[in-house]
C-alpha cells in the first residue's frame, strides 16, 4: 500500500467513458488493474466514470444507479483485489432526483460519497437542470491508509473555501475528480487552480479528468509546494506519485499560511 520509503502511492487515472455503463464498468475495471500494477493504493478515476455523454440532460435519468448497483459493486470488487481505495464518479439515483456523486470506496464498500455542491453551471451548460446539488454542509474527508483525504468535484475546484473547509475537516490531501469541459483557455484553468489549491492550502492535490473528446485532460499531481509531481497531456493514461506526509510538514512549517489566516469559512 506504500513504497519503499513508507509513503503512500497515489494515482490519477485519464480516460473518456462513454455512454454505455456496461462497457464502461470493463475499462474502469481495467483501468483500476493497470494503476495497481503501478503500485498505487489511491486511485482515483474521472467524474461521471459510469456514465458519460454529450448530452447528459437527457441521458442522466436512464443511466443512474443506487450506490448498491453495479458500478459501486466492481468499484468494491477491484478495491478488495488489490488493497486499495477506489474514487470515481458516477451519476446516483436518488429518491427524489440524480446526484453528480464520488464514491470512495474499499474492500467493504462505499467509505464515504460525495455528492456535488456546486453544480456546473456555466460556458454555456446548465448542470442543475438535470442534477440534484449536494448538500452545502458536506465537507467529505476519509482516511486512507492512514492518510486524511478530502473530496470535491470538478467545478467544485472553482471556489477555493471548499477546499479550505476540507482541510479544517483535516484533509492533507484533496482529490479532484473531473469532467473539465474542453474551451478555450480551460486547460490553462485547470492546472493552474490545481495548483493554487496545493499552494494556498499546502496539501497534494490528486486531479484525474476525463481524456478528449469532453476533457480537457491534462490531469495531475501536486504538492503542497505546487510542484507537479506527475502530470499527463490529452492522451489516455495514469499519473502516480507518492503523497509524502514529511513534504506537508515541512511545507506547512516553512510556509505557515493555515495557521495565520485572519479569516475562517464557516
């Protein structure tokens, strides 16, 4: 679960769903095998990995599932086969609505889900015409191998006191699940608000997009300093490094940010 130096493997998996869950449930299967094989006991996959389409306001009601459907049941199934926590997103049915969700899950089962807050609404796509927003009080954070884990989504990457208040929860680490829908300068957006979340919070940052056609791609790795620690282009593949918890420390104690802040979200 860690390498050779005790720290633990992180991975941040790139590729494109499709609109079919079957065939999707196969490559999110295969993609949590390959990121294993690399060693990683985090691996993190894409928003809406179940189910994925241009159109999602009139593909979303068909395609959702409970957290007890198949997706969440091969997310355990791979999770158990290698000792690892598994992250992806996928959209749940709920009683009274569908929710963008993130799952954490383990050889039990669902650790933890998140269901998103900030609903994409914006460039030109209305989210909450079709989605349930998460409840606003959610500040999801797990723990992994030892390791505080916080949980957010995509747009969610836009409103930095998100990410402060899961590091008031006591995430050292954040994970960014994405669907970064492509446009101009988005790219740019992308890595550069990963890395001002690592900076102004000192934590790695863990952000796997979806590849082209939707994705910007370009996912990655951060520390707590901004250094990119892996980092992937638009093609499909897996980012893995290490979360070294000595580098938050020493971060943290050179660069004391958290601790004398003025201001606190509530």
């Amino acid at each position: 679960m860690r390498d050779d130096e005790g720290m633990l493997l992180a991975a941040a998996v790139q590729w494109a769903p499709g609109e079919d869950v079957a065939e999707n449930r196969v490559a999110a299967a295969h993609w949590i095998d390959l990121a294993a094989a690399r060693g990683a006991r985090l691996i993190v996959l894409p928003e809406y990995s179940q189910h994925c389409s241009a159109d999602l306001a009139s593909s979303a009601a068909e395609a959702a599932e409970t957290l007890d459907g198949p997706f969440v049941a091969m997310l355990r199934d791979r999770a158990g086969a290698h000792d690892a926590v598994v992250v992806a997103g996928l959209l749940e049915q709920l009683d009274d609505g569908i929710a963008n969700t993130v799952v954490a899950v383990d050889a039990s089962g669902v650790q933890e889900a998140y269901r998103k807050v900030h609903l994409y609404d914006a460039f030109g796509t209305r989210e909450s015409d079709w989605l349930t927003a998460g409840d606003p009080a959610q500040a999801v954070v797990i723990d992994a191998f030892g390791t505080r884990i916080g949980i957010q989504t995509c747009y969610d990457l836009r409103f930095p006191e998100m990410t402060r208040r899961l590091v008031d929860a006591g995430a050292d680490v954040i994970l960014v699940p994405a669907e970064w829908v492509r446009g101009p300068q988005k790219e740019r957006h992308w890595t550069t608000l990963v890395t001002a979340r690592a900076i102004e919070s000192t934590v790695h940052v863990v952000a796997a997009d979806q590849a082209p056609p939707l994705g910007v791609g370009c996912s990655l790795i951060v520390d707590p300093m901004g250094i990119p620690l892996a980092a992937l282009g638009d093609e499909e593949g897996i980012a893995v490094a290490p979360i070294d918890p000595d580098v938050i420390v020493r971060t943290r104690t050179r660069n004391p940010s958290l601790a004398n802040r003025r201001y606190r979200v509530s």
